[in-house]
C-alpha cells in the first residue's frame, strides 16, 4: 500500500479508511512513510495509519479541471 500512496504525494485526495461509518478524509498527501500518510487539511494536519486505509481516490475533476463539487461514486 505504501508504494501505491506514493503515486498520491501532491494530490487532493479523499481517503477511505475501514471505519466506514465516518465520511473519507479529504485534503492534499503531503508525505507516506512506512506506517501512514500525512494529509493536509484546511484545519491543519492529519496522519492516518496504512493498516487502516481501504480506498484512496484522487478528488475528480471537471473537463476545466476544476473539483467537482457533487458527483456519484
């Protein structure tokens, strides 16, 4: 999983952890170390376990490339 997150490093991602009643994590992935990914947030920094990730999805984007605000998973 590691080697996979380091393809996210620099992008805005929603981050989909195995506590699925909680809604993904969503910022930018500033760092991936051995145990986790450290995000960017608007309120500050998050560091969440790789044992505990499920899902990681780059934020989509319109045709404009701007993020889309809705969108169907």
């Amino acid at each position: 999983m590691k080697e996979l997150a380091k393809q996210f490093i620099g992008k805005e991602c929603m981050i989909y952890t195995l506590a699925g009643s909680e809604s993904p994590v969503k910022g930018k992935v500033k760092e991936v170390t051995d145990g986790g990914i450290i995000v960017e947030r608007a309120d500050g920094i998050e560091a969440i376990n790789l044992d505990y990730i499920a899902r990681i999805r780059e934020w989509p984007r319109d045709k404009k490339g701007k993020k889309k605000q809705l969108f169907i998973e």
